[in-house]
C-alpha cells in the first residue's frame, strides 16, 4: 500500500483567507439611529448620589408643668382653626373632626402629640414653632373638645364613688399596683377605647364594671380620669346644675346611723343572707377579698370571730360606716337602698365559723 502525504500549503493558505475575511469591516451596513452614549471615565466624578432618608419618628417631650386646655384654646385659634373649625368639626376637606368621637376614642394624646409636632399630609409640623408646652396645650385643648363640663361632673361624681377608694381622691393610685392617673408618661399612650376595655372587663384585682354602670357613665368615667393629667377648665363653661348632683346632707346620714340600731333581719334569714352575698361580690370583694377576709390593708376580716361578734354586738357602727364610709373607704348610701345595707351586714355577720 502507497500512502501518500499531503501537502500542508493550500490548507494553511484557505485557513489565512477565512481569518482575513473574519476581521474585514463589514461593508454597505447603515449607521444607527441612535449614537452610543458616552460613558463617565471612571476618573471623573459622576453626580452624586442622595443618601436615603431614614423614617421619621417622634420624640416626646414631655411638659414642665400640666398642660392647660384654656392656654391650647388660645394656640388653636391662632394655628388649628383656620383649617380645623373654630369649633373643632373640620372647615377644609380632609381636615379631622375632633368632635367625631368614633375617631378620638381610637387615639391617644401620644398620637396627637406626633400629628402635630411633625405635621400630617398637607398639614404643616408645628415642632419649630411651638414649645414643648404649647404643643401639650393644644393637644389637649383639641382633645377637650370631645367632652363637655357636664360629662366631666358626671365622671368625677362617678369616680369618687366607685374608684377613688382604690385609685385616690386624686388619681395618683392609693393601693399597690393600682394606676397612677397623673402620671402623663403612663397615660399619653392609651387611648380611651383601652381604658373603656379596662373598665367594662376588669383586670387583676380591678373588677368588671359592665354590670354596675352604663356605656355612658363608663365613657363619662373616662373622660374625666384624662383631668388628672392636664388641667380642662375653659373660660366661662361650668357644669350645669343638673350635672353636678347635690350631696347628702351631713345632717340626714347622721340621723339614719345612730349606733343604737339593730339588724331588722334575722342573722340566719338564707335568703337575706343570699342576697347580701350577691350583693358583696359586686360591691365590697375588690376591697374586702372574695371571702371577705380582707383584700386590701386595713380591712377587716369579716371570717374571725372577733370581728364577727364585735359586728352581731352593735350593728349599728357597721352600718353607719357603709352608709357614710370611713378613711379610705367610700360611702354607699346613696348607691344602696337600706334593705340592701342590712342585707350585706347579715351576710358578713354569718361566715365566721
């Protein structure tokens, strides 16, 4: 067999073409219609670019002294009205109606200190323009709004009867762990509609007061406890007579509580007994303990004997306090009929063994 070699000259020859023709510049193509932008040399500085803004939040600056509803009166009517209404309901489109109490029970004055210190939509901020104070002031002048002298009277009657004995005549909490209402660093964050959840459910020791008083007494109650943290007085705007009820007469109580009386019920009547226990649950337990032993400092433990026998002896001391009150605890006659006193006196007298 002949093998024979080939020769390696045409074919490098026909590689060479194929490599020239490869690079040739293409003829007859037309130019584009849009040139190629120049790029920044990466010597030069392009324009430079802006930081992100980071979110903006609210510094509470809390007041030097109790913000004053009649001092915001004059703040509002000089910075809010003119967009809010002299009256509060709203002049301009989209404006917040602070008598729209759906909408103010779902606030809180945190919420309202924030709105106004750092503005909202096309509302202005107001942190450059007024002081920490006035801002409080404003604030709180716009959430007076919602309420009326009246309502107040109406709570702080409320208040004294059925919640000072455990908060204090003045808000600051007379038992431990019972809230302190002057306090605004406790109260800026709550909304009404928290403190409404509090009161109709309870908590802790605090008692249900769904059963005990009305949606509106609840409210009124509400209203008033935010007195307690800023001073609501307007100018020329008192209760009416209707609103601020006339207290007992000193005379009168004395007369129904002379010492000398006796229970009208028997000690061992079941069914008075029933009734008073029923009635202690709802009325003296948060105080006095479910059993009545004593629940808060100070009470007496109706469970011993001494007690118990100090109570059967002279009925009278005893009802003469539940009728009046004594040191912290409050008067209950005018929210208990006689019977109804009688009747939690015979209950106490019969649980000591």
């Amino acid at each position: 067999m002949v093998i024979r070699r080939l020769s390696l000259s045409p074919l490098l020859a026909l590689v060479s073409a194929l490599a020239l023709t490869a690079c040739a510049q293409p003829g007859g193509l037309p130019e584009g219609p849009t040139p190629i932008p120049t790029l920044i040399p990466v010597t030069e500085v392009g324009g430079a670019i802006e930081p992100t803004s980071s979110p903006s939040f609210t510094i509470l600056s809390f007041p030097a002294r109790p913000p004053s509803a009649a001092q915001g009166q004059r703040i509002y009517a000089s910075d809010c009205a003119q967009c809010h209404g002299p009256d509060g309901t709203g002049a301009i489109p989209a404006a917040r109606n602070f008598r729209d109490l759906d909408y103010v029970r779902g606030e809180s004055p945190a919420n309202f200190y924030a709105a106004v210190t750092e503005g909202r939509g096309e509302m202005p901020a107001f942190k450059d323009r007024l002081s920490s104070d006035e801002l409080w002031d404003a604030i709180f002048y716009v959430w007076r709004l919602s309420t009326s002298a009246d309502i107040l009277a109406a709570g702080q009657n409320i208040y004294n009867q059925n919640c000072a004995v455990c908060h204090g005549s003045d808000g600051s909490g007379e038992v431990l762990g019972s809230a302190d209402f002057t306090n605004l660093r406790e109260m800026d964050g709550l909304a009404p509609r928290d403190l409404y959840l509090t009161v109709t459910q309870g908590r802790g020791s605090m008692p249900s007061w769904q059963a005990r008083l009305t949606q509106d007494e609840r409210w009124a109650v509400i209203d008033f406890l935010r007195t307690f943290t800023y001073d609501p007085t307007l100018p020329g705007e008192q209760p009416s007579a209707s609103a601020t009820p006339t207290p007992t007469s000193v005379t009168t109580l004395v007369a129904a509580c002379a010492s000398n009386q006796v229970n009208p019920f028997a000690w061992d009547d079941a069914e008075v007994i029933q009734a008073g226990q029923e009635l202690f649950q709802t009325q003296c337990a948060t105080c006095h303990g479910l059993d009545a032993s004593g629940g808060l400092p100070n009470t007496p433990d109706f469970t011993s004997k001494e007690v118990s026998a100090e109570l059967r002896a002279g009925p009278g001391r005893r009802f003469c306090i539940l009728t009046e009150g004594e040191g912290a605890m409050p008067a209950f006659g005018g929210s208990l009929s006689v019977e109804e006193r009688w009747q939690l006196l015979t209950y106490l007298g019969s649980l000591a063994p």
